[in-house]
C-alpha cells in the first residue's frame, strides 16, 4: 500500500520569520527520517537559501523564461540531509501577478509526477500570507495542502494578517479548501505576548502550535547559510523547533476558523491596548493578567 503524502502550508506575513520556522521545521522532519519537500512560494525565492549553506536557487520561472519548457527535475534541487528544494518565483519586477509562479510551479511538478517518483512523505508550501488571493491562495483554494498552518507574533499586524488568512480559509472551506491546523507563534519572549495569541486563538477558534522565542542562536545560524536544526542542534531553540515538528506530524485533524470581522478585530486590539497601558502603569499586577 503506498504512504500518504502529507501536503501543509505554511504562512505569515513579510518578515514574521516564516520562511525561518518553515526550514526548521523541513529540517527537523528530515532529521526524524521523512523525505522532505520544500516548496518556497514567494517571489523574492528565499525559502530554501538556508538549507543549502545560505545559496540560492533558479527558480520555476527562471527556468521558464530561459529555456521555454522544463522537465520538473530540473527545478529540484537538493539540500540539508537531502530535503528537496524548489522555488517557485515571481515575474519581472513590475510585471504580471506574483501569484503566477505558485500556480506554474505547482502545475508543473503534479504534471510531471515529481511528488511520486521522489516518494516524499511532506511536502512543505512556504506561502506570503500578507496577500492570500489569486496565486497565493491556490495551496488553500485547491485543496493542494491538506493542513495549512499561519505564523504570528502577538504584534497586531500579524495578527491582523492571520485573521485574513483564516478568512480566506473559512471563505474556500465549503469547497474542498485546506483546513486551519493552527498557529505557531514567533517571537513570543514574554507572558503578555503569549497572553495575547492565547486569547486570539481562543476567539477563532483554533490552537497554538508552538510558542517559539525570539532568540540570538537563530540569527547566528542564519548567518552562517543554515537552519538552527543543523548550524546549532543541541541549542534550546532546536530542541522547540524539534517539538514543532513533532506536533506537525501527529496532527491529523484540521479545521474551519471563526475570523473576527473588522469591528470585533478593532475591539479585541483596543481592549489589549488598554490592558498593556493598565500594566505599564502598574495598576494591573501580572504582565498575562486576563481581559
């Protein structure tokens, strides 16, 4: 009997560290013995530099624009413990819809049956979620994920862009989309942060995956060209990227999220607005007092 092929989106607004936590979680799965794809889905092709010792990759459309036609093992390159690399790419600067490289790209590889013939068991989309229409949203829309999964900071703006992820994934889930698994959250260095996405998920109806620090030992690694996982394997924060992996694969059940609309959005962030002012001036004792 074949294995199941396990297909998960990740996403998260520019600079969250998204691509960050995806490579580390594509390393750790690796270490754990499954053939890893990953699969960066953002124009700037940057997804995979760090499982390749901090170099860069042609992408799809690269490929596209200098040769015409291109078989899928051309894209495909290796890296860390033999986790397979592929961007995807964008268009011309100022030209055409950066979303069009996710849909070529993915094309492409299913057409080509690259997923079958490398016999993977993870293939990792790692997915600008500033924007999740168009060719942003196709891991969702077409139900090529099967689980997707949004990087946070406790910071409102990308909180605000989770919740519009968990809109587009409310919108498609009544026709084959990709569920929510959960949210993993970066950055979180304190108990009024944690406080914050706790209350978050509580109120969309969904989980923290893993809470993971914002933490020096990553910026080390990534200036070395590597993942955490292989440039510090015995530091702290591989062991919670580890864990993250570990929760990734026993988690078998997605669902739909309760976004907040932009008025319930607006007083939840004013509430904790006045919580955080309330603990500044020390008329609130405990940074993770509830609202």
């Amino acid at each position: 009997m074949a294995k199941k092929l396990k297909q998960i989106a990740i996403y998260g607004k520019g600079g969250i560290g998204k691509s960050t936590t995806t490579s580390n979680l594509s390393a750790a799965l690796s270490d754990m013995g499954y053939k890893v794809m990953q699969f960066g889905c953002d124009p700037k092709a940057d997804s995979t530099n760090t499982l390749r010792d901090g170099t860069y990759i042609p992408t799809v459309l690269d490929l596209l624009r200098e040769k015409g036609t291109v078989k899928a093992h051309d894209a495909i390159f290796q890296g860390y413990n033999g986790i397979y690399c592929v961007e995807a790419g964008g268009p011309a600067p100022g030209v055409g819809c950066a979303g069009r490289g996710i849909i070529t790209a993915v094309q492409l590889l299913k057409q080509q049956n690259a997923f079958e013939e490398l016999d993977l068991d993870y293939v990792i989309y790692d997915v600008l979620g500033d924007v999740v229409c168009g060719g942003f949203a196709v891991p969702i829309r077409e139900g090529i994920a099967e689980h997707v999964f949004t990087v946070s900071s406790s910071d409102f703006m990308a909180v605000y862009a989770a919740n519009n992820l968990f809109k587009g994934i409310k919108q498609y889930s009544n026709r084959g989309g990709a569920l929510l698994g959960g949210v993993i959250a970066n950055s979180i260095s304190n108990d009024y942060q944690r406080a914050i996405i706790d209350d978050f998920v509580e109120k969309t109806n969904t989980q923290v995956m893993q809470y993971v620090p914002r933490s020096i030992t990553v910026t080390q690694s990534e200036l070395s060209g590597k993942t955490t996982i292989e440039g510090a394997p015995t530091s702290k924060q591989a062991t919670i990227y580890r864990e993250l992996a570990k929760r990734v694969d026993e988690h078998a059940t997605s669902k739909t999220p309760e976004p907040l609309d932009s008025a319930q959005l607006q007083d939840w962030a004013s509430k904790w607005a006045d919580q955080l002012l309330a603990i500044e001036s020390g008329e609130v004792r405990g940074e993770a007092a509830a609202i």
